[in-house]
C-alpha cells in the first residue's frame, strides 16, 4: 500500500536520506528508529508530501505522490515532529479549524472532535490556548488532529515524546487501537515502545536502511539473545559455566556479582546452568533468561559496533 523506492534527499550536498526502499501494507505498525540525524523526520515529511524527493518514487494506495498529492494527503494523518500548532487557539477551536480544512460536516465533523477529545484525553483543557498547555497536552492536540478524519494511514512523528508514564502509555494504546485496520508509521527515540506497539522494525543511520523485520527478530540479533543472566550472593567460583554446552562466554561485574552467560546461536543453555548451580551448591539468588538487549543491538546495527 506504501511503496517507497530508491528514494534520496540532499540538502546542498549532504545527503539526509539515501537510496531507501521499502514497503509498507494494511496491518503494518511501523517503529521507524534511528540515532539523531538518521534521516527519519525527512523521510516522514517526503511520505506526506511536506518536503520532495531530490530522487526516487513514492506510491501510495496505488497513486504516485508526486502526481496525487491531494487525494493521498486526505489518507493520511501525520504528526509533525514538535506537534506544531497555532498557539493562540484552544485545542477546540484548532479542532475545527482542522475539521473544516479536512472537509468535515455537520453532524460527522461534531462526532469526530468528540470522539478524538476523548480518544486523547482533552476534555480539560479544551478552552485554554494551546500555547499555555504543557508539552503532554500541545503533543495530544498535535495526535488529535492527525487522527480527525480517521485516515488510513497514520504517520506519527515521536509522537510520545514529552509524555509523562501514564500518558506514553495511554497514547501506545490509543496507537495499538488504531492499528487495527492501518498503516501506522511511528518514530521513536524510546526503544522499548516498539517492541510495546510495533510489528515491526525499521531503523535507519545515516539516511539508510539498515534493518527491516519484526521486533522478535532484532532482539535475536543481539548477543544476549536467550543470554542466562543470574545474581551471586557472594564470590564463587564460575569458570565452570564456560564449560558448559551451548556457553559462549561469560560476562562478570564483580561489584555487582551479576554474571551473564552468552549462548552459542541462541542456545537453550538454562537447564545446563541450573544443573551446574546444583551440582556445584553455588550461592545464586536470581536467575533469568533475557530477551535480548534493545540498546546493544541498536548500537550495534547503527555504530557497527562488535557483538
Ligand atoms: N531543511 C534542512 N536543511 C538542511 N539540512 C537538513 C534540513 N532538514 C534536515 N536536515 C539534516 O538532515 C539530517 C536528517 O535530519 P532528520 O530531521 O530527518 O533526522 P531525524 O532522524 O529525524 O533526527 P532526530 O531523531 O534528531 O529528530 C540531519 O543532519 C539534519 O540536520
């Protein structure tokens, strides 16, 4: 339904985004990841038609975006990095300045302002400026309006960020919710947010692709993937753990006394370790298996650094 190819954008002579190609279908939550200045507002802003490609192609919904603009912009919200507004309206009066904009009437556009102040939680502050709101609500203003006139797609541009604990996740399920019968391509500094909303996982440095796949399969990539981690009440004795099957190697904080056991591609190495624990009578408290670590293996994949 999206079709991204070989797309590219230069500023002057610097390339923000190169050659990416991709696509997205119904059913798809997109996490689009990367560190600061990967390229992946600049690609949102070409999805939306805000900014043109220097080169490359986009189809969307079987229309190409440099020749339908109108029509695809009318299926898609987005969420523009920063959520910006105009400050000197209350969230209502923007809502149906939006409404209008979008075409919405009578009878339906009331529905939809109602039903998206409640889906983001803006009943109390409805009348105040949206300058004078905290950086939570202008974000929820800036969702609302992405979500006014139940597009398709959905393209959402940190759209957390600012968000205390209990708003992240309120806006995660409103996101989950949505996702039922659409695209949803969201940016995210937080990588736990997208294996809490995403099918899948795209992450870009230095404007390119570098992993395309589901959240389960980037967990495998790291290297604690299946890892045995496990607590010492005191120091022991654990050579032995490297002699065990599937055992990689071993990683020691001694002031912590955490070990943890890397597996040979991804080996089931719990049962070998609880035995050796056992047999050995050593002093463990805690013991997990680890789903693999977000932040190595994001590094990892946009720094090339070494498993
Ligand atoms: N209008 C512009 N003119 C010149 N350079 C730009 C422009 N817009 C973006 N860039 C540069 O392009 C690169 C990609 O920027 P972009 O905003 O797409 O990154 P990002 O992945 O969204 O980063 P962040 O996570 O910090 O928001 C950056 O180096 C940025 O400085």
């Amino acid at each position: 339904m999206i079709y991204v190819n070989n797309l590219s954008k230069l500023f002057g002579d610097f390339v923000a985004v190169n050659d990416l190609s991709f696509n997205v279908h119904a059913g798809d939550v997109v996490g689009f990841l990367g560190p600061n200045g990967a390229g992946k507002s600049t690609t949102m802003k070409m999805l939306t038609g805000f900014l043109a490609p220097s080169s490359g192609d986009i189809q969307i919904c079987d229309m190409s975006l440099q020749d339908d603009l109108k029509s695809i912009q009318k299926r898609i919200g987005y969420l523009p990095e920063g959520a910006p507004a105009y400050g000197d309206m209350t969230p209502l009066q923007f809502l149906n300045f939006i409404a209008r904009v979008r075409g919405l009437k009578g009878e339906h556009k009331k529905n939809r302002i109602n039903t998206v102040i409640k889906q983001v939680d803006l009943q109390s502050v409805l009348d105040k400026p949206i300058e004078n709101l905290s950086k939570g609500f202008k974000r929820r203003v800036g969702l609302a309006q992405a979500i006014l006139h139940d597009p398709e797609i959905l393209i959402l541009d940190e759209p957390t960020d600012g968000l205390d604990p209990n708003q992240k996740h309120q806006v995660r399920e409103l996101i989950q919710n949505l996702a039922k019968d659409k695209i949803v391509i969201v940016s995210t500094h937080i990588l736990e947010e997208v294996t809490a909303v995403c099918n899948r996982v795209m992450i870009i440095s230095s404007g390119q692709l570098r992993f395309d796949d589901t959240p389960d399969a980037l967990l495998a990539r790291s290297k604690y993937y299946k890892a045995v981690t496990l607590h010492l009440s005191y120091p022991s004795d654990i050579s032995g753990f490297l002699e065990l099957p599937g055992v990689l190697d071993l990683e020691h904080d001694r002031t912590s006394g955490r070990v943890t056991l890397l597996t040979q591609n991804g080996a089931n190495i719990l049962h070998h370790v609880t035995e050796h624990i056992k047999e050995r009578r050593l002093p463990v408290d805690t013991i997990f298996v680890e789903q693999g670590r977000l932040d190595q293996v994001f590094r990892e994949i946009t720094q090339g650094e070494q498993a």
